[in-house]
C-alpha cells in the first residue's frame, strides 16, 4: 500500500508505477490500484490530515488546557481512515510517498500509526521533488527504510505546541469579554502570529509617532548644445532661504562639467527561486497574496508542471536533469527562442539550501488547461528557471559633476549594454535607460531652470503582504509553509485590514492588552528559539519532549499573568471588540434620519440579517432593508447615484462579487422590474 498525500498526486504516482492503472471507489473516498514488476501497488491519499490535535471535548470554557491528543480530523476523514483500515489488512509492505517534508511525514506517520494500526517503523520513503513519471520511478527503485522518523516527530511536535498555545491564548483573550459583561468574542493568539501581529503593530506606533520635518533640495535643468540633464544640488539646504540664494546664484548661469565617470558593470542573473522568494515576487507582480501563490504553486506542482515548492532552497543540483528540462522547454513556442543560447551552461546557485529539496523549477512537460492566474506564475517560474542559466546583464553607470559659481551640482543615470538574464526575466520595477554620453569633462553647461523643492520627510510604510512575509523570514519565525497562513490569519481576524496592512482598532487593543500583562508573548526571541528546537528535532527526535514542557511552562507564566488582571483585560479588550464590530458592520450614513448609521443587524428569532438604522431605538428611524444570506458584506464606499443609499459589495467563495444598492425601492432597480407575469403585482407593492 502506497500512502499518498492529496487526490492528485496518488493518480500521478499510480500512472507511473502503470500507465493502465485504474482508479477505484470506497464510498466517498478514491484509490488507484497499480502493476509493476510482479507487484500490485494500491495507491491511497490521505487528502491531507487524516488526524489532529483535539483537547478534551465538551470544555471550551476552560482553560489552561494541557490535555491534548490525536483524534480523527471532522468531515471526510472517517471514510478515508476507513479505507486505510480496510486496505492495510491485506498490504503486504507500505510505501509512504507523501510530500517529503514536515508535514508530509507527520502526515504519513500518523495514517501508518492510526489509520493502518502498524508501526511507522515498517514502511519504507519514497523521496521526490517532481511528479514528474521518471522521478517518481526513480524514488520506487530507490526505497528508503526507516527505523526512526524524526521530520514526523518534529512535524507532530509543533503541532502539539501551535495547539496548546493557540487554544490556550485564544480562549483567554475571547472569555476575557465575558469578565466585561459581554460575550464570548472570536478572538485568537499563536506563538508565531504574536510575534507578527506586533511587527505590524510597532510599524503602525512609529507611523502614528512620526513627526514630518521639513527640508529642501535643489534642483536645475542643464543643457548643452540642445542635450538637457536634470542636477541636483549636492548639498541639501538647511532652510529656504539658503534654497532660494543658490537658485538666485545659479539660474541663467553657465557652470562647467568638473567630473565625468563612467564605469561597466555585470549584474549578475537572479537564482530560481525558493517559495518565499516566490511569494514575495508574485505579490510585487500580480498581488498574489502569499498564501495565494503558495495554492497556486502546489496546483502547478500537482499538475506535475514544477517541482516541489516547499523549499528554502535557491539552489539547482545537476541530478535534476538540466539537459532534459532545457530540450523540453525549448520544445514550447513560448521559450523555444530562450532556450538555445543557454545549453551546456551551468546555473547560478544562490545561498540557501534545503536538505529535502531543490529551487523550484519546471519539469518541462508542457501545460494545459491552466487558468490565468496558474499561468502566470507557471511563466514566472519558467523564467526564473532560465534566467539562472544566463548571462550576466551589463550596464553602464554614469555620473556627473557641474560647478556652477562654487556650488556642485550632481546627475547620474545607468544604461543597458547587454541584455543577458533581462532578455528572459525582466518583469518590470526596472529603471529606464539614462545616458549622459553627451557631456565632457570641460563643457559649459547652461542653468536654464533652477526650482527650489520645499518637502517633507515621510513615514516609515506600512507592512505589505510581501515585506511582512519577508520581516519573518529574516526573525526566523514560522516556516516556509506556515507563515503565508499566518498573514492570512491576521486579515481573517481582522486585526489588519487592506493591501498595505493597516492596523484595526481590535489589532491595536489585543496587542497593547498582551503587551500590558505579558509581553514575553510577542517575544521573537522565545518564538525563534522554540523554532530552532523544532529544526534541531530531526537529529535529536529524543528532544520532543523536552520542548513541549519549556512551551508549556512559557504558556502558563501568560495565563497567570492574564487571570490576575482579567478585571482590567476584560473591559479593555470587550471595548475594542465592541467598537471593532460596529465599525466592520456600519454601511454608511442613513439617507431617512440622516443622523443614524446603517448597520448591519441579525434577527434575535430568525437568524437573519439585514440592515437597519442605529436611530431605531433612540428616534424612532426604521430605515431597513434585506441582505443576501450568504457571501461576506462589504461596504464599496459610495452612495448610489439614482437615491443616495449606500453600495455595499457582496462576496462569494467563487465567481465576482455583487456590487449592490442596499435600497430595494431604487429608481434604477424599478426601471428593471418586471412589467408583466405572476411576480409583477409583489415587485409593485415592494416598490410603491
């Protein structure tokens, strides 16, 4: 019995053993049953874990919670577990070809350990960086044994301490709001989203403390024989009259050209890429999100159209066949033309490694039915694949020097000479093309132009998806997989809002509550040091333990700190909590009172929402209108054009979103109506 990790890579890994391979069913769940060489492989996906860390049931209102083991997963899992149940009976041997890395191996173990009933120490590793047929043939030929399984423990390890510090400070910060007489409120905190969510934070404080200075530059048009430069003073003035008497000094005044360097240089080409790597430039891109791009990519790696994109490496071993993958793409209309000045050649290898796996890169095998979104980071990591084996670009760097009545004025601007790696990844964000090739040591420039530029230093920016993912990568907190989840997971709870991670009002009160009674929480320090634990775990297994008690010692010293002072945590967070639900459910002014807000409200009997004024209880106001049941409601801020009412935008998990009218009497819906028909005389009394 093989023990695959999803749906797609079991029929890929049952097609290589056996191109007649055929796919069986088991109630809700699939297999695929296999020949090779005298031997019948059964092929089972576990289509993720099988098995999760749970406490015990039918207590959410208490906390500490210590008491953790592994249980089925909800949902499906029954009947796939079923089915590794059944099967295992007649399995001979076990081959575990889940993703090899953290996950994969916990996920493996535990399907051997729970699901098949056999010790872990009976199966053997079939270890791949493709799908690809050739190399999933080459790991069957070359079957790892196993006595121990350190990744599985290290992955089963974090598990458990994500587990009891997640359940643990969530239920202390969402039962904090019962100790303020209000209700339970979804609230959560992890050992690596604390850390995060507090670099978002410690950003916003230094915004919100930023005092803009003043300052000043100049700046002058230069021309000679009707070729123009923009220079700017060397030096920036210490107030605007000093700005002004170098304008007045200058302009309409000929200086000469005491400098001019000019000097070639390579830049060398870029190495394929890991998946953080990846992450951050499909998000500069095409504002993939992380997490987006990190889905995007396993599709691609299921397709069998790249490799393995869990991986920290930035390096190509020659074992991946460079020749093979070359031949390949250049067999495709869309690289052919790339391809042939690259054979023989040797790509750049850049510094990280991974032990499991290579850079991500193509296998060559030419795509089909990919949707856009695939499409574009498929030829992303084409390129980036490609531009490794290239040519350094080379460029010319040129400055210049202008003295003008004793006061120096600079220009510099780059030029592109050779194309290299660019002729193949050049996705934007580079500078155009300056020359200053026209200007001489000695030549008399005239200052036609000189302005005074009066501005003001600016704010550190906020965190973007990108430049978050990167803050984390360069603390060592979370891992390659989980730190796009993380990100996901502050959107989610809305503690940051928008593409530039703003800072919620709720954000802002649980981070400064935690900070307030327990700041170790946020500690990068203690975060990175459980993580290197974790690291070290695959050669020390024996470690588990220990590192589970340092967690949990860590976590107790926090929810000591936070019942001492649950009469001042409480209302603080139950407040924020508050004003942050009110602010995500108002809509937009109420165009009858006028005073009010429309807010969006559930019925006490029915369940349902719908929108209603917040004048109802106080004037009287009974504006109100219906909602769809579904989708997320999100305000698109504007008022309709046909009767003032606000729009709101209405989501869905597929297709485009509504943009609607909250209105249900609006000019523009009755243009619409229906004239005629059974429903005619219901959509006029509606509408009157």
């Amino acid at each position: 019995m093989v023990v695959a990790e999803k749906p797609d890579a079991a029929r890929q890994i049952a097609k290589a053993l056996d191109s007649d391979s055929e796919m069986h069913g088991y109630h809700s769940s699939a297999y695929w049953v296999a020949h090779r060489k005298d031997v019948l492989y059964v092929v089972c996906p576990a289509s993720g874990h099988l098995f999760t860390i749970e406490g015990e049931s039918g207590k959410s209102g208490i906390y500490p919670v210590f008491d953790v083991f592994w249980a089925r997963s909800k949902g499906r899992a029954a009947g796939h577990a079923g089915l590794f149940a059944r099967l295992a009976k007649e399995a001979s041997g076990f081959v575990v070809a889940c993703d090899y890395d953290v996950e994969g191996e916990a996920i493996g173990y535990n399907v051997l350990k729970y699901a098949c009933g056999v010790a872990p120490e009976r199966a053997v590793r079939a270890k791949f960086s493709t799908l690809a047929s050739e190399d999933i043939l080459a790991s069957f030929e070359n079957l790892e044994s196993r006595k121990e399984w350190p990744l599985a423990i290290a992955g089963r390890t974090r598990h458990v301490l994500d587990f009891v510090w997640g359940i643990n400070l969530s239920r202390a910060l969402s039962l904090s709001g019962l100790f303020s007489g209000r209700r339970y409120m979804n609230l959560s905190m992890g050992r690596v989203q604390g850390p995060t969510l507090n670099f978002v934070y410690e950003r916003e404080r230094e915004r919100n403390l930023f005092v803009p200075l003043p300052y000043w530059q100049v700046s002058a048009e230069g021309t000679k024989d009707g070729a123009a430069v923009r220079l700017l003073y060397e030096k920036e003035p210490t107030n605007g009259r000093e700005a002004e008497a170098v304008k007045e000094e200058t302009e309409r005044k000929y200086g000469s050209v005491e400098e001019m360097k000019e000097e070639r240089f390579g830049e060398p080409p870029p190495p394929a890429f890991n998946l953080g790597m990846l992450q951050k430039e499909a998000f500069r891109m095409f504002g993939f999100s992380p997490a987006a791009t990190l889905a995007l990519a396993e599709s691609l790696y299921l397709k069998a159209l790249i490799s393995y994109p869990r991986t920290s490496s930035e390096q190509l071993p020659a074992s991946i066949g460079y020749a093979k993958i070359l031949s390949r793409l250049g067999e495709h209309a869309a690289y052919g033309g790339l391809v042939g000045d690259l054979t023989g050649r040797t790509p750049r290898q850049g510094k990280q490694s991974d032990a499991a796996h290579p850079a991500i890169f193509p296998t060559g095998l030419r795509p089909a039915g990919l949707d856009g979104r695939e499409s574009k980071l498929y030829d992303l990591v084409v390129r980036r694949f490609l531009a490794a084996f290239s040519r350094p670009a080379v460029k010319l760097r040129t400055s210049l020097s202008v003295r003008n009545n004793g006061h120096l004025f600079r220009a510099s601007g780059v030029r592109l000479l050779v194309q290299g790696y660019l002729k193949i990844y050049r996705f934007g964000g580079e500078s155009k093309d300056v020359s200053l090739g026209e200007f001489q040591k000695g030549d008399e420039v005239f200052f036609g132009s000189v302005e005074v530029l009066s501005k003001f230093t600016q704010p550190p920016f906020r965190y973007n998806a990108g430049s978050l993912l990167a803050r984390m990568e360069k603390e060592d907190i979370g891992t390659k997989a989980t730190r796009a989840e993380i990100i996901s997971t502050l959107e989610k709870r809305g503690y940051v809002e928008g593409r530039s991670m703003e800072m919620t009002d709720l954000g802002m009160v649980v981070i400064e509550a935690v900070k307030g009674f327990y700041p170790d929480i946020l500690s990068v320090g203690f975060t990175r040091s459980l993580e290197q634990d974790l690291e070290r775990m695959d050669q020390d297994a024996a470690s588990a333990g220990r590192t589970v008690v340092a967690g949990a010692r860590e976590m107790l010293k926090a929810l000591d700190e936070f019942e001492k002072n649950r009469g001042v945590l409480g209302p603080m967070i139950g407040a924020g909590y508050g004003s942050a639900a009110r602010k995500k459910s108002a809509l937009g002014a109420c165009p009858v009172c006028r005073k009010g807000e429309l807010l969006i409200i559930r019925s006490r009997t029915s369940g349902k929402r719908f929108v209603g004024c917040s004048n109802y209880s106080s004037d009287g106001c009974r504006a109100s209108a219906p909602l769809p049941q579904r989708g997320g409601i999100r305000k698109a801020g504007a008022s309709c054009k046909g009767c003032g009412w606000p729009v709101v935008n209405v989501f869905f998990a597929r297709g485009r979103p509504w943009r609607l009218c909250l209105n249900v009497a609006c000019p523009s819906k009755r243009k619409k109506l229906p004239v005629e028909g059974k429903h005619a005389e219901q959509y006029k009394k509606r509408n009157a």
